[in-house]
C-alpha cells in the first residue's frame, strides 16, 4: 500500500468539485474525482496531472450502490488510504410542483440525499477502523430553507443535512470528523455567468463566491484541530442576503 494521503471529491466537475480537488491537491494529497461522466472528469483530471498533481479519475454513478462499493475498494488499492471524502452531488433542478412526478422527485432525492448516505456509509466503514479521517458535505440555501419550485431539491438536501447531523454525532467520538458546508449565495461558475442577469456587476464588486475561495474552505476543516472542529460552515459574500 503507498503511504500517501487521498482525498476522494464525489461530484467533480470544473466548478466546486474540481475546485475542492485541485486544493487538496496543492496541500499535497493524491486526489479521486469521481462524477458519472466519463469525458469530463478524464478531461478534468488531465488538467490537474498536467500541472504536475497527483489525480485520478473514476467514472461512477453514485446513485448506485455497487459502483460506489467498488469505488471505494479501487482507490484504497490501487492509490492509497482515503484521509479526505467531499459528498459534492447537486442536482439542483428548478421545478413547480404541479410539473413533478414522482419519478422526478424520487431521481432528486437519489442524487442529492440518497447517494450523500452511500458516500459518508462507505467512507465511515474505512476510516472507523483507523481511527480517524474527515468527511465532507455540500449543501446549499436548499439545506435550510425551502424556495418556491425547488421543493423536491430542498426536501433532498434538508435530509442530506440531517444525515450529516447524525453521522457526526455518531463518528465524532471515534475522531472522524464530519462536517456539512452551506453554500447560500451563487458560486462563479460558467453557468452563472451565461445565465445570471447581474452576472458582471457582482463578478466587480466581489458578490459571487469564488470557487478556489471557496475550496480552502473544505481544505480548513480538514485541518482544524479536533478541539475546535466546525460541523456547519455557512458561506455567502458580503452582499448576499440572509
């Protein structure tokens, strides 16, 4: 087994994810990014080993149970002992309740709750027995507050925190520290700036989270130490209302 230390980003995209997983791997870990795209978490991973950092990229859909599993057991054979696991699924999907079925709501609910529990399950499984090890959430406004057409997303990520909740309280005293990041505020992200009607004005005056900001933030709970640890980090710029 190589004795380096792992981080897995579930959810890796060019965004947060890919953020969060180019900041650990500048703090010297060997990153997994996982996402159910093969091109572009290969293209993505490509682009931090050019730089010189240590990546690997996993195709994986992480609504399914199996391929998770599996997951798991590659990286800490074939790269090494997982230290680090980001749950960074979104799935966020705009939709007035009279347009959704229950088909719509249940694939919501797998892809930001549902798979948020086989994540944080398989990364306790392994970290339990070594005593140690940090597991991270992404939430969202959704996780603390319902909008108006978001409420199969918002019942989705209301539950992922609870999960959090539990699983800290459970796994904090065998010193596995969980904790659950809030993201109330719009990140900078190409889709933002395509869409956001604003977009340019809050880019100016610092009114869009930045990403690589945004990913120290995961870097430092890591870090903290184990008497001082946050379970709930509660981000948005200056600007943003609560």
């Amino acid at each position: 087994m190589k004795e380096n230390k792992v981080a897995l980003i579930v959810g890796a995209g060019d965004a947060i994810g890919g953020a969060i997983a180019k900041a650990f791997a500048l703090k010297g870990f060997s990153v997994c990014l996982a996402r159910r795209s093969e091109e572009s978490v290969n293209a993505f991973t490509k682009s931090l080993t050019d730089e010189g950092l240590k990546a690997y990229g996993y195709a994986v859909d992480a609504r399914k149970e199996e391929q998770v599993e599996n997951l798991f057991d590659t990286i800490e054979r074939e790269v090494g002992l997982l230290e680090v696991v980001v749950f960074n699924v979104g799935a966020n999907v705009p939709m007035s309740v009279f347009d959704t079925s229950s088909r719509k709501f249940s694939k919501i609910w797998e892809m930001a709750c549902f798979s948020g529990f086989l994540v944080g399950r398989e990364a306790a499984r392994r970290m339990v027995s070594r005593n140690r090890g940090t597991i991270l959430f992404t939430g969202a406004t959704a996780s603390i507050r319902g909008g108006a057409i978001f409420g199969a997303f918002a019942s989705a990520k209301h539950a992922l925190r609870g999960f959090a909740q539990s699983l800290a309280r459970e796994l904090g005293p065998k010193n596995i520290h969980v904790a659950h990041v809030i993201i109330d505020a719009a990140v900078d992200t190409q889709w933002i700036s395509e869409n956001h009607p604003n977009y340019e004005q809050l880019k100016k005056t610092d009114g869009l989270v930045n990403p690589a900001d945004l990913a120290e933030q995961y870097v430092m709970l890591h870090e903290q130490p184990r008497n001082a640890w946050t379970f709930e980090l509660d981000i948005r710029p200056w600007v943003e209302r609560w």
